[in-house]
C-alpha cells in the first residue's frame, strides 16, 4: 500500500517536471491581461487614501478622445473623463502618453473603482503662464468677440475672458464694437494678471505689429506737458483719436477747443495734422490723454478784467434751452439769459446779436449770468 502512494507521488512529481515550454508560457499568459482595459481592472479601484481636492501628479499612459488615463503611482490610476475633457480641450490636445501632469481629485473612486481627476486648474495656469509668454515675446494670439462691454469689447481665448478697450480697437470698430461679436481676431497681450483674472488686449497693436514692450519704451519716454504732433486718425462723438509714432492718444470732445463742441468732426477729420500737449501717461492701459485747446490761451484768464459786472456786452445768440438763451461773447466764452430775464414776449433766436449786461462772473464754474439792455425805459422809471 504504501509502495502504491510512493509511485502515485512520483509520477505526479515527473509529470511537472517533463511539462513544456511552451505550456508553462500559456498557463502564465492566460493569467495576466491582455488589453489596457484589463490591465486598468487589474490595478484601478486601490484606495490610497485620497479625498476630493487633493492634488496628485502622474504620468499619462492613455489618451483619446473620450478619457484620458493617468498612473498616479502605488498602482493607482486616474482618469479624465470626456466631460471633463470638454472643458479643457485646448490643454488636454497636447497631452500624450509619457507627459507628466498634475490634476485634482474629483471623486476618489468611481463606480469602476477609478479616482476621477480634473485638469482644468492645470490647465488654466497653462493657459495663463502661455499669456504670460505671449505678452513678454509680443506675440499675437487669436481671441473671437464675446459682447459689448462699458468702455470696449469682452473676448474669449481658450475659455479664458479678455477685455479690449475702445481705444485699442482698430478705428473702424472703435464706436461699432458690435461688429466685431463673433468674428475671430488677432490681437497682442497689453495686461496679465491671474490673481485678478485680468486679461487686456490690443487689436491695433496687433494690426499696427507694434509689441507691448515697444509701447512701453515709447511711452515711458513721453511725460505730461510734452507737445507733440500727430495725425487724426479717428473721428468719433466723444473726442478724436491721434497716431503720434505708432502711439495712439485721445482728445476728448471737451479738450478739443475752448468753445462748446458739440461735434468733433466739424472740427477735424481724419488724416489732418494737430499739434498736442500731453495731459497724461497711462502706461497701464498703453494710452495717452491729450488736448489741443491748452495749446492756446485761456480766454477766462483775467475774466473779470474784461467782463466786470454791469459791464454792456454784444454777443450772439448760439444755442437756446428751456431754462434760457446761451450767448458767445468771445470764442471760448458764453453767457446764459435765464428765462426768467427774458420779457414776455421777447423771442431770441439763434444767430441774433443782442446787447446784454453782466450780472454776474462765477470764474469757479465760469459761468456768466446776463440780461437783456432794455431797449425803452420801463414804466415808471426816471
């Protein structure tokens, strides 16, 4: 009996011994798995610990058009789901497998036992460090008009929100930026800064090839009170824009003239000639504040000298309202008739040349109060 059991042993131990090759490969291989799917089964759902919000790094081994796998290491894997991958389609486009990536824990683990990552933090200061590169070298970028906005026109780039002012959009759009919502456009970087997700952009610049550095440099070099020449290159209702060198400034509507503008192209029209003073620098925003009246004196200097009070004046009648008639008596210089000056009956139209006296010089508000000279004497005067 025992002889029985020692040969049966024996022929069990031959028979492992004598096995081939070839099938102690095959019964190896059919453990282990075949595909990426069973290799993510065979490792995914290994809790390590982690919650929603950490921050993991690890290095992509799968991408496609619907997820994105990541081994996050200790044998876990992660993924980027296609919904996700929506939201960061411009980052995620450049990723391949071997690329090292950081993400956030949305969700330790999954249904399939997988924690689920997000990369639109990653993305977003991507996105903000290319800004940033863009900006430094004067690259341009390529942005697509969002809405109007108080002062310009809001953009988009890569999810990110961006502001052009009116200033900085080429002329034709600068009092329609409404013609530029949906329309793709090139601009350059002026502004960057992600702590306040500020983004300012610059259509000139872009069309005029003139960098943000080189905008610096020239207007570092320009200082309040300079006088400079330029050529109108905007015409707009509330000033008028100039080229000095590459540089654009404003006039506005209320620095054009010492007299009352009420439109500017009566006054100037593009590709004119004007000489400017420099009211202001703002290198933050690229723009420069300008006048072209403070080029010629002021006619309220010494008002008083020359329109003491009760003095007889003769001026014309410019431009009437409900409260009164307004009244040039020099360029530059108005009076108002209140209605209540007026007598009844009396009608003063535009154009008319009347004979006022001063009643009153506020040279704070500059403004002068007048009446009408009476052409007969009132009854009962002596």
């Amino acid at each position: 009996m025992a002889a029985n059991k020692n040969t049966s042993v024996k022929a069990k131990k031959q028979k492992t011994l004598t096995s081939s090759p070839k099938e102690k490969n095959k019964s190896k291989i059919s453990t282990e798995p075949k595909t990426m799917d069973e290799l993510l089964k065979g490792i995914g759902g290994l809790n390590i610990g982690l919650k929603k919000g950490d921050t993991v790094e690890g290095k992509v081994i799968s991408v496609s058009s619907r997820e994105i796998y990541v081994d996050i290491g200790k044998k876990s894997f992660g993924i980027v789901a296609e919904w996700e991958l929506n939201q960061v389609k411009d980052y995620a486009a450049t990723l391949k497998p071997g690329d090292k990536v950081t993400a956030q824990v949305m969700n330790p683990e999954n249904e399939a036992g997988f924690i689920v990552l997000s990369l639109r933090k990653t993305s977003q200061e991507k996105r903000w460090s290319l800004l940033l590169d863009k900006k430094e070298k004067g690259e341009d970028i390529e942005v697509v008009g969002l809405e109007m906005a108080k002062g310009g026109l809001l953009v988009e780039w890569q999810n990110l929100r961006g502001f052009i002012p009116a200033t900085q959009l080429e002329h034709e759009f600068s009092n329609n930026p409404a013609g530029l919502i949906g329309k793709h456009m090139k601009v350059k970087v002026l502004e960057v800064d992600p702590a306040f997700n500020r983004l300012v952009l610059s259509q000139k610049a872009s069309a005029l090839g003139i960098s943000p550095k080189i905008l610096k440099d020239k207007l570092g070099k320009i200082k309040p009170n300079d006088t400079l020449c330029g050529i109108v290159s905007g015409v707009a209702p509330f000033g008028l824009f100039v080229d000095i060198d590459g540089l654009e400034g404003l006039v506005h509507i209320s620095e054009i003239a010492w007299e009352k503008v009420e439109n500017p192209a009566s006054f100037f029209k593009v590709g004119d000639k004007v000489e400017v003073v420099v009211i202001d620098v703002n290198e933050n925003e690229g723009k420069l504040n300008l006048s072209i009246k403070r080029l010629t004196p002021d006619p309220w200097k010494n008002i008083l000298d020359r329109y003491p009070r009760d003095e007889i004046v003769t001026g014309e009648v410019v431009r009437t309202a409900t409260y009164g008639v307004f009244v040039k008596l020099d360029i530059g210089i108005e009076g108002l008739i209140h209605v209540s000056k007026i007598p009844t009956g009396t009608e003063l139209k535009v154009g008319e040349k009347i004979e006022c006296m001063v009643e009153n010089v506020d040279t704070a508000k500059r403004k002068i109060s007048l009446t009408i000279v009476p052409k007969e004497k009132p009854v009962g005067y002596r």
